[in-house]
C-alpha cells in the first residue's frame, strides 16, 4: 500500500513535477503562512469545526470502491464512451467548443469524446473539461460501498469529472452536500479551506466583483484565504469534502473524478443562512436564474419534510409537543432570521406552496400557540393565517417577485456551470 501524500514534502514534490503555469501559485499559497498540508496541527483542525466529520478526509477508507479492483483507464475510456453516448441533450463540456476561436468547428459531444479518448494518456492536456457526465455503470460498481448517513435529505447518483492534465478547477465554494469523490485515474492536488465567516465572505465578494464585468481575476482570492489544508489524491482514494468549504484543484494529470453527494437535515438550516453567498455565485453563474429558481423549490420540498416531522423521534403533529432539538427543533428557531432571504429566491407557485406547508403546521401542530413565536390564540384555524402572514412571512414578497419573473426569460439556457465539479441534481 502506497503512504498518503498529505504533507508538505509530498505536495511540494507534486507541484514541481507540474508544467502548469498554476503549479507556482499553487505552491504560494503553501508558504504565505496561512495554510498548511492536511497533515497538520489540531488547532488548524479545529478551525474546521467541532467534530471528526467537519474535516475534509481523503485516503481509500473514504471511497465507496472499498477493495473491489477499480477499471483500468482503458476499460474506464470505454464505460465513459458509452455514458457519453446515452447522456440525453448531449454533455456538459466546458468550455463550449464553439466559443473559442474562429476554425473550431466541433459539438461538446465530440469534444467530450476526445477528451475520454484521451485519459490513457497522464500528460494530455485539452482546453476543456467534462464537470458532471453521469455515470450509471460507475455507480452500479460501487453502489454497496456508499457511506449510509442519517437524516438524508437526498443523495446524487455517481457522476465522473474528466480532467486533462495541468486544468485547474478554480476557487469555489463546495456546495451544501457532503461530497464523497473518488479518483479513478490520474493525480490531483487539492487546497479545502474551512467555511468560516471569513473565507465566506471573501469568497462572496469576489463572486460579487466578478458578476460585475466578468473579469477572472476578481475570482482570484485564495491568498486571502485563511486555514486551508492541502493534499495529493492519488488513484483508488477517496475524498471527503463538508458543505460549503472553498476549495482549489490542480490536476496533474489527466484525472477521472467519481463523486456521489449527501444533503442532511440536520445541515439544512447552516445551509439557510448561506444564501447570500449562494446569491453572489449565481450571479456568476450563466444559468443563474435557473439554478436559483430549481434551489428554492427544493429547498421548499426539504423544508416540508422537515415540517412533517421526517426527522424527529416523535411527531410534533400528534404526539406531546415540539422536539426540543433536531431539524424541525432548528428549522423554527431560524425561521424568521432566514425567511426573507429564502422566500426571496423562489418562484411563485414554490413560494405559495411553502407558505401553505408553514400554515398547514402551524394549525396541525400540537398546542395552541404558534410554534415559531409561541404567540396564544383562540382558534388556530381561524388565526394561524394572518398571524403568518403578518409575523412570519416577508412583506415585500410580491413586488420581488415580479422582478424575478422578468429575469427569468431572460436565461441563456445553453451556458452551464463549470466551476463545480461535485454539483447536485
Ligand atoms: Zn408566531
């Protein structure tokens, strides 16, 4: 068995054997004091949060392939081939071929089978990417081997990123899942900061800077970054990465990435109170208002299941009283600091629904105070409604959303997204 490359020799050794113009940034971000390998201290550690589970994990324990034998990059080509071909509306590529220069005349389905025709070979480099391409057959082999975790909100089925050698996947914030990647061929370098107040901000303001013109550069704030741990994963390990860390990779080369992501409840009110982050990103987005619009009905699906007690060892509907902890526990307390923010990135019809999934708990729920204020009334049937409407839901929801739907036609709807290589259905 091969030693874990998670210290400073090993990265360092890695980077120097990179020709990428971003191996010596890379490696800057290694000696300006504020970051370190993943082999570190408990204090930086700690800075990822209270326990084992907050800190980004890699090594073969973390990969749903256990021991099974993983493909050979040729028989890996050939699965990938194949899911390229079965791929409804052709693949995402990134970037579109067409939008280079003048004399490329090739679809992103060819582009991508160029690029999967290529991972037998470590040192080829393309100009673009293939970010999610799914992957039924890689999901059937390592299928028994994913992590059970409780409270599953919803899990992805496993897609795999292709990566020539030298791409650099930019500085992003990881989304609310808990990702599990899995390198199936190649090498990658990673830097995972830990989602504090400060990186998060840094991060949003860079993602507001560049909606406003579009200039790269204005993405460029990993050195402002504090805390981040740096590592090497090497063939057949996997990779754990929380919720909503920045993150940074550097292939170096050509590398099959295949990842399955988990949404729990009990993450989902830390990830309410990152919208305003996720509202600089999409804006970066070219499908943003998409994106935003799909994020805001599921996030009213999930919230309804929390709601409906889904989460809790007893149901708040027909049993004693409110949970004193867990999801819906949690999912009151925060109601009103998070319902504008929320409510103002849905549509319509999906802010309609959530509204009634509130008004329908809170007559439902057992007592006859109002389970977010605690507000007494005579007739919940009678009051609960206004009592909402005027307590606990936003009061300019309507003049927002008429803005929202004119945006909306305004989509670009043949851009996506490549800056995130582990995204949610
Ligand atoms: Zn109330």
């Amino acid at each position: 068995m091969t030693s874990q490359l998670i210290t400073l020799g090993a990265i360092r050794d890695a980077l120097k054997k990179c020709t990428s113009p971003h191996a010596e940034p890379f490696m800057s971000l290694l000696k300006n004091g504020k970051n370190s390998p993943l082999k570190c201290a408990k204090s930086v550690k700690d800075r990822f949060g209270p326990t084992d589970d907050d800190f980004p994990r890699v090594g073969k324990r973390q990969s749903p392939f256990g021991t099974k034998k993983l493909p050979s990059a040729e028989g890996l080509r050939d699965i990938l081939l194949n899911e390229l071909e079965a791929e409804e509306g052709g693949p995402v590529y990134f970037p579109p071929p067409w939008s280079e220069d003048e004399g490329i005349d090739m679809s992103a389905e060819d582009a991508a089978a160029v690029l999967i025709n290529n991972i037998t070979d470590p040192d080829y480099q393309a100009d673009g990417l293939i970010p999610n391409l799914p992957c039924p057959t890689i999901d059937d082999l390592c299928h028994d081997g994913k992590e059970q975790g409780t409270n599953v909100l919803y899990e992805t089925y496993t897609t795999c990123s292709v990566l020539s050698s030298n791409t650099l996947l930019p500085l992003q914030h990881h989304n609310e899942t808990t990702s599990f990647s899995t390198l199936l061929t190649g090498s990658i370098v990673w830097m995972i900061w830990p989602p504090t107040e400060h990186n998060l901000s840094t991060l949003q303001q860079a993602y507001e800077a560049f909606a406003q013109g579009f200039d790269p550069a204005k993405l460029d704030v990993a050195p402002d970054l504090v805390g981040g741990v740096a590592f090497v994963q090497s063939v057949g390990e996997g990779m754990r990465i929380p919720s909503f860390c920045p993150m940074l990779g550097l292939a170096t080369k050509t590398s099959v990435l295949s990842t399955y992501s988990i949404f729990t409840a009990d993450v989902f009110v830390p990830m309410l109170r990152r919208i305003p982050l996720l509202k600089a990103w999409w804006q970066t987005e070219v499908n943003g208002e998409a994106k935003r619009l799909d994020f805001g009905a599921g996030i009213s699906d999930c919230l309804a299941r929390i709601l409906s007690g889904s989460f809790d060892k007893f149901n708040a509907l027909k049993d004693r009283h409110v949970p004193e902890n867990g999801p819906l526990h949690t999912s009151l307390l925060a109601w009103d600091e998070v319902k504008d923010d929320l409510v103002g990135i849905m549509d319509d019809e999906t802010a309609k629904a959530t509204r009634k999934t509130w008004t329908e708990f809170l007559i439902a729920v057992i007592g006859r105070n109002c389970a977010i204020c605690g507000k007494s009334t005579q007739s919940k049937k009678r009051e609960m409604g206004k009592h909402f409407d005027g307590a606990h839901w936003p009061k300019q929801q309507n003049a927002a959303k008429r803005v929202d739907s004119m945006e909306l036609d305004q989509v670009d709807e043949d851009g996506d997204n490549a800056m995130v290589i582990v995204e949610t259905e």
